[in-house]
C-alpha cells in the first residue's frame, strides 16, 4: 500500500480489498513477465523503482501524475499502450489519460490527465514494457492544490488546514534545499526534492491553521495561508433502532464542492456511503437509512472531496425496534360545535400513528391521518376544525380535509381523508351535529382493526354567554405579548360602562363555536393575524357579525354604526375560554353617517354580537348585547377653599378625578407665577378605577408663599385646561384654614402686611417697674417666639421677601429686642 508523506496507512474498507485484490493479479502478471515493483518501491529485473508517485495540478495547467525513479531507463514509455491508470479499482485509462510529456529515460515520468482528480480518490498507475519490465505505483498521493515558487514570488494560495498540497519547481533537482517557514517564525519543513521529481509533497496537517507560511526553494519563493475548514459530522441521533434511518449533519466553512460520507460498521467494513454538496450557511444531512443491530456501533466518516480533509462521527448504536404504542393523552376531550378541538396523542417505541376521529357506521363521518412525532417530544396534538368538517367531502375544493385535520408545532400529518355520507355543500350548511364521536389510535402508517387506544369525542352545542364593555387606556398596546390580556385586568383593562371619548372600548365577548371559523380564515383564507380573521369573519356574515351602533340618533332615524377596520380594531383570543376581546381605539373611529363622536353630547352606544342561524352553527339567531356611554374627556383638580395646597417639603400630594379609563399614565401640571420662586413640574399620576389620581411632588426647594398655576395633561401631553391657583404654604397653614392660607401670602407671591395672632416681643406693650423687676416674667418673655423668627407679618412694617436671607435677618431682630429688653431691666 503506499504511504502518504505522515506515514499514515487507512483502515482497509471495500474499496481497499478490490484495490489489493487487483494489486495482487498485477504482481502475478509481473512475476510471470520476469520483473515486478509494488507500491513503486520493489526492484524490477533492471532494479528500477519508483521514489515517489504523486498527482497535482501542474503550472501549465490540467493535471499530472508525476513518478520519481530511482534511475533513468533506456527502454522508456512508447505510448498509452504501455500504462494502465486505474481509479478506485476501476481502468480509467481510456478516458482519463491525456498525453505523456515525460516517457522515464529522463528517470522522470509525467501522464497528463483530462481531469483533476481529487483526495478522496484511489489512483494506481501500471507501466508496462518498460526499463526492460513493469512499474506498479498504487495509492499514489493525490494532493488537493498546487504552490509553485517563482523568482518573483506570488500571490499567496489559500488552503485549508488538512490540505496534502504539492510545491512544484520545474528547476528543482536534488540539490535544490526547499524552506517552509512560519511568517516571522520557525521552519517548519527543511528538505529537498527526490531525485527526478520536480513536486515536495507536504501535509499541513502538522501546521497550525490562522497562520501564514513562507517557502522558499532555491532562489525561488512562495506563501500560503493557512484557515481552518471547520468540516464537521454530528449524528442525527448516537442511539438509534433498526427500524430509523442513520443520519448525520455535515457543515463546512465553505459550500458549493461536494463531501463524500461513509457508513462503518464495527467491524470497519463499508456498509454504505453517500455523497452530498456541502453548505457553507447550514448543515447537510447524509441519510445512510436503517440498517441492522448486530453490526454496531457504526461511525460515519466524512471527506471533503476537495481537500481530502476527514472528519469521523461518535458512535451510533443500533438496537432492535420494541412494539410500538400510541394512546390518548386524556381518553375523553369535550368541546363546542364549530370550534377546534385540540386531541393530544402519546407515542411510545414509535414515531408513527393513525388516528381517526368518527364512525362511518356509527356517526356517519369519520376523518383520518397518518401522523408523525417530528420533533421527537414523544407527543402530536391533533386539531379538529369542526367548523369545516364535511366540506371536503362534498367535492368542495375551497377546503380540503388537511385543513380539517392538522396538527400543531413541528409534527407532521399526511394522507387526511374525510368519508361517510355527511357531506355539506358549503359552509353556509348545517355544521356537523352536537353528538359524541368515536376516536382510535394504531401506531403505524395505517389504520388497524385492533388499535392501541380508543376515546371519545364529545361535541356540545355551542352558545353566546355575554358581552361586556370594558375600557383601556387610548395608548394601551393589548398586542404586547410581553403582558398577558388577563394580567391587565385591573391594570389598564377595566370593566365600565362609560368610556372617554379616545379610549378605547373593549369588547369582551364570551361565545363558543367561533374558533374554526377564525382558524379557517387565518388558515385557509390567508388572514394575516387574528384581527384580519375576524373582521374577514364578522364582515361578511359566513359565521356571526358585530355591530357597535349609536342609539341616541332620536326619533324616525336609522341606528348610526362605527366602522370597523384594521385601523382601530384589535382582536386578542383566547378561544381556550371562548372568550374574545374586541378593541376599538375611539381616536381612529368614525360613524357610519360621517357624525362625529360625540357631536352633541355624550353618544349611547349599543354593541351587539350574533350568530345567525344562516351559518350552520347554531339552529336559531344567536347573540349578547352592551350598552354603554361615550363620555367627555375631563379631569380635574382637588382644591380647598378654591386652591391647591402643598407644602416647602418633598412629597407633596396633589389629587383629582378623570373620565379616562384607569390605567392612564397622565400628569399633574405645577408652573410657577413667582419670579422669587420659579419652578415647573410635571409629576406623573395613574388613574385608578374609581377615576381618581395623586401625583406627588418635590417642593423641598421652595419657600411658602409661592404661587402656582396646576393643570392635569392628557396621557399625550394635552391639556384638559383643568386650571386652577396654588400656593405653596407653611405646615401650619396648610393644616389650617383657607383664610389663613389665603392671609398668608399676597398673589405676587410675597408676604402680606397683615399680623398674625402669633405673639411676638414687638407686638407687646411697654413692661411696667413690676414686671421689669420679676425676673421669671422677664425670662418668660425673653423666650417667647417673635414675629421675625417665622413667616408670619409684624407690626413694625412689611415682611421682607421669603428666601434664604429671610431667617437669618428674622434671627438678627431676635437679638436686637432682646438686648433692649435686658437694657430696660438695668435703668
């Protein structure tokens, strides 16, 4: 066999055997002539011999095998009459060999080939008649791409770590000392050329891949790049039976060229292979089939054709099949006339089952399908569209019976066929009856007279429970899958009956046997979400209607209805509740008529929910209705004695009430009128459902005695132009009084003449010879608080203006009447 330059012989396979069976002859053949050479290293009679054998891509272009002999032959190559190339075991010489541009008496052979031949092929080349014998050269090493140096360099070559490349030098003899060397680093590779070769053929299986390579060979250079192919093979599935296929996911960092699998048992023969092109953006699958369990454990090896680079998979065990099962997750499962029935299938030892729902005997009807466990969870849950059952079987093309019976996430159904003599024209006629209906269950791929698993289907009449109005905040997104419709209950979704003009009004409605419908339009009609599904659904009467009318259109007029459309509708379901909430946003609405909301007045508005007869769902008419008012959108501010009040303290509370729906993210307006006291804030309020909001602010900035203008802003930053006067207070007075609020400060935002009740030394009378000799009375007095030490007027004169100077000023009169008042004690 011959020896790539690592040493590295392969595992014999079947190809192998047929290449050493074919060996094998050849060296008899050889014996019989009188000379021999094996693997172009045995001696010929004339004790010619082959150095080194090798194909690559030579720099006038094609291919060449190239054989290195020990010594130059007289009786060289005449022609192709002479040479014999076999590929894979097979005699390709006919079509495979272009010319010989070097016949041996040079000690050099060189065959032209008509096509590259790649590193996952087996070549051999047979000479015969020649140096006065043969010359056999098997496994001939087949190199993926050639670098040649020049004397001006070149561009450097792109390969891939792995890669068993050639350097060609056309000059190059023995002599000629060949470098490798890392860029800026060691040498990797210090050799020469055999004798008579112009070709070093080099594994860069022993280099490191992300680095750049420099050669030099005589006075000549070159450089490659080494990346790395990231071929890699991971099996579909390391434990498998013998009745799943054996498959493996191959991936690359290069597409387009083709990788060649092989499928080993244990014993190291070939049991299969397959050849498949490589994906640069996603991983192939090899699909080897099912094979037997007693040859495990099986690998797959993988060859880049291109490269010859090789990668092998962990093993795959193979076990014998078990019986397979397939039963009902729950053996009883109910739901209404016209809506989908979801009936979940439990797989065991198996990934095939058929199921069928129905009687034909019995229930006139039956529906059936081959279905399959694709994602592997071991479960399928069917859907049953009640809604459309029987349709296909009329001949109708519009539904076929795979939109009857379907199935939910990666699972897979096929084969679906409706039978028995329940039949319906089109889905205006009667939906199939309230009854219960037979299911059974077999794995397999078809049906079984002894199945797995029986059940029952029990279909109820469906009906309309109610219709509720509810309200949400006119920017409440009720699509955001990030917040559940329920968790919005008593968040920004509130049950009510008036609703601000530019909320929006939910509809809940509570029916069941809508959801085939809804399904079918989203299914079959291409409905683009739930909401184009039901406006499809309701707009054109095939399943219920929904009407939300103006009823305050006084006498002899028609009902007025709002305009339904995907720009102010929104449906979110939850058929597993038979509940549906309809959304209108009021800001996009319009009445029929051309009226707008609210013209003249609050609008009475009746919404009403049908299911006709006419549909096939139900036997009579029908439906729920609700009633509700669409109200101004106001709000307004909590005074006391006609103003709002807060404290120079941080969280200060200002309170209201709105219309808008509770939720309502809106804010509480506070904008300064002094100029001693700038300020605006806008602190954020939530309406609660009783209508009401506080906002709190931080005034701790501020002195009493400012004065403000409070406004309540509309969730988009409107006003309601709920004005109304503020004023910034002490504690005292803000616990106090409105008068004493109002006495405190002047509307200029400064402190008014008027005296207190406060006592202060200033305010006093003139002490008398008694009082001046009573020391505790002194003391007393000497104690008591003074008009300049809080914000309160005193007699002498106008307050001055509050702000940090205030206190420290109040504090110096302090002083002053003091010192007075202990100098009158000393006359």
């Amino acid at each position: 066999m011959w020896t790539d330059s690592t040493g590295t012989e392969s595992r014999p396979g079947a190809a192998d055997k047929l290449r050493s069976l074919l060996l094998a002859a050849l060296v008899v053949m050889s014996v019989v002539a009188g000379t021999v050479a094996v693997s172009g290293t045995a001696a010929a009679a004339s004790n010619v011999s082959v150095e080194q054998a090798v194909e690559y891509s030579a720099a006038s272009g094609g291919s060449t095998v190239e054989l290195a002999l020990n010594e130059s032959v007289t009786n060289g190559l005449d022609g192709t009459g002479e040479l014999t190339v076999y590929l894979d075991g097979d005699d390709v010489t006919g079509t495979l060999v272009d010319g010989i541009d070097a016949d041996g008496t040079s000690g050099r052979v060189e065959i032209d080939l008509a096509e590259d031949v790649t590193p996952n092929r087996n070549l051999t080349v047979q000479l015969t008649d020649f140096g006065s014998g043969s010359v056999t050269a098997t496994d001939i090493d087949v190199t993926s791409q050639t670098v040649t140096p020049a004397a001006a360099g070149g561009s450097d070559a792109n390969v891939y770590h792995g890669e068993v490349i050639a350097i060609e030098d056309t000059d190059a003899d023995s002599d000629t000392n060949l470098l490798v060397e890392a860029d800026g680093g060691s040498v990797v590779l210090d050799g020469s050329y055999a004798d008579s070769s112009q070709v070093y053929v080099f594994d860069t299986d022993d280099i490191d891949a992300g680095q750049r390579y420099d050669i030099t060979s005589g006075s000549d250079t070159a450089g490659f790049r080494v990346s790395d192919l990231d071929l890699t093979v991971e099996a579909g599935d390391t434990d498998v039976t013998d009745e799943d296929s054996i498959t493996a996911d191959v991936s690359a960092v290069r597409g387009g060229t083709a990788a060649t699998a092989t499928l080993t048992n244990g014993d190291g023969d070939e049991v299969a292979t397959a050849v498949e092109t490589l994906d640069g953006t996603e991983a192939v699958e090899f699909d080897f089939g099912s094979h037997t369990a007693g040859d495990g454990p099986y690998t797959v090896s993988v060859t880049d054709n291109q490269t010859g680079v090789t990668v092998t998979s962990a093993d795959i065990t193979v076990s014998e099949s078990q019986e397979g099962e397939v039963r009902f997750a729950e053996r009883v499962v109910s739901d209404e006339r016209g809506d989908v029935v979801s009936v979940t299938y439990q797989f065991e030892n198996t990934d095939d089952g058929y199921v069928v729902i129905g009687d034909e005997s019995e229930d006139n009807y039956a529906v059936s399908g081959q279905i399959t466990d694709d994602d592997g969870d071991g479960e399928v849950t069917v859907l049953f569209n009640s809604y459309l059952a029987g349709v296909p079987n009329s001949g109708n093309t519009s539904v076929s019976a795979s939109d009857v019976l379907s199935v939910s996430g990666d699972d897979e159904i096929s084969g679906v066929s409706e039978s028995g003599s329940f039949a319906r024209a089109d889905l205006t006629a009667e939906a199939l009856d309230a009854a219960s209906y037979e299911m059974n269950a077999t794995a397999g791929t078809g049906p079984s007279d002894d199945p797995d698993s029986v059940g029952t289907l029990r279909l109820e009449a469906r009906s309309t429970e109610r219709v509720q109005s509810w309200v949400a905040p006119k920017d409440a997104d009720l699509t955001d899958e990030d917040v559940g419709i329920y968790d919005r209950v008593g968040a920004n979704l509130t049950q009510s009956t008036e609703v601000a003009d530019g909320d929006v009004v939910v509809h809940r409605i509570s029916a069941s046997g809508i959801e085939g419908a809804l399904d079918y339009r989203t299914d079959v009609e291409g409905a683009s979400d739930t909401t184009d599904a039901f406006l499809q659904a309701a707009g054109d009467g095939d399943a219920f209607t929904l009407w939300v009318n103006r009823t305050n259109v006084g006498a002899n007029a028609e009902k007025d209805p709002l305009e339904l459309n995907d720009s102010n509708v929104v449906v979110v379901d939850d058929p597993d509740n038979d509940t549906y909430f309809v959304a209108v946003e009021l800001a996009d609405a319009n009445y029929q008529s051309g009226t707008p909301l609210r013209d003249d007045g609050d609008d009475e508005v009746t919404a009403t929910f049908l299911v006709s007869a006419a549909t096939g769902l139900t036997d009579e008419d029908d439906g729920g209705t609700a009633n509700y008012t669409i109200t101004d959108r106001d709000a307004g501010l909590d005074t006391t004695g006609g103003l709002v009040t807060v404290e120079a303290a941080a969280n200060q509370s200002v309170s209201g009430t709105t219309t808008v729906a509770p939720g309502s993210e809106i804010e509480v307006s506070l904008d300064s009128e002094s100029e001693a006291n700038p300020f605006i804030h806008r602190p954020a309020a939530t309406v609660t459902s009783s209508g009401t909001f506080t906002a709190t602010a931080d005034m701790s900035e501020y002195s009493p005695g400012a004065n403000f203008t409070a406004d309540v802003l509309d969730v988009d930053g409107e006003s309601f132009a709920a004005d109304e006067d503020g004023r910034i207070v002490t504690a005292a007075a803000a616990n106090g009084s409105a008068e004493s609020a109002s006495a405190n400060v002047s509307d200029s935002g400064e402190a008014t003449e008027t005296p207190t009740e406060e006592p202060t030394e200033r305010s006093t009378d003139e002490p008398t010879a008694t009082e001046r000799d009573d020391e505790s009375t002194a003391a007393s007095t000497e104690e008591q608080p003074t008009a300049a030490s809080t914000d309160e007027p005193t007699e002498s004169g106008t307050t001055p203006a509050s702000g940090p100077g205030f206190t420290a000023l109040a504090a110096l009169v302090a002083l002053v009447a003091a010192a007075l008042l202990a100098a009158r004690r000393d006359v």
